[in-house]
C-alpha cells in the first residue's frame, strides 16, 4: 500500500475525480488549498496592489491504494496534462507507507 498525493488547480476539480475513478480509486480524500508561485513579477502583475499576494484556488487529493492503481492514474494524468494549454499541470507524488494501522 503507498500514498499518493494530487494537486491541481480548482478549474480540474472535476477532473481529478475522474481520473481517480477511471484508475479504480474509489476512496479518497481531498481538501480546498491555496497554490502559490514564488514569481515576483507574476504576483505584482496579477494583483491589484502590489503589495498583496494571493494564492490559487486549488485542490489536494490523497489516496491509501495499490501501486497498480497508482501506476493507472499517473497514465492517466500524464495524458491529461499532455493535451494543456495551461501552465497548471496536475501534480502527482506517491509515497511508501513503512507502517500503518
């Protein structure tokens, strides 16, 4: 069993679940976060005063499942980032559990 780690901007909230069900994970968690990008002009510019720093709405989702479904769904979000025309990219990050109760 491993852990597996999703974030992705809320415009993809949809299509995160999507993806974890079409990997055969049915049971997952998420949580509403704010992204951010250390990129200074980006911030200024994106801001109405400058000295304001907000964040992106975004989403993290996280699994206790198999590596096969594990193995399914980073398929599935690298052909789902493939076909972007954003630079927002949905972020995937698996982690082995040593220990679990």
């Amino acid at each position: 069993m491993k852990l597996v780690i999703v974030t992705a901007v809320e415009e993809f909230h949809k299509d995160v679940i999507k993806l974890f069900k079409k990997a055969g994970i049915e049971s997952f968690s998420e949580s509403e976060i704010d992204g951010y990008k250390n990129s200074p002009t980006l911030l200024a510019t994106n801001s109405w005063f400058a000295s304001e720093k907000g964040g992106n709405e975004s989403n993290m989702f996280f699994s206790f499942t198999e590596e096969i479904h594990i193995d399914a769904l980073f398929d599935l979000i690298r052909t789902f980032n493939s076909n972007l025309e954003t630079n927002n990219p949905i972020r995937a990050i698996v982690l082995p559990i040593e220990r679990s109760l």
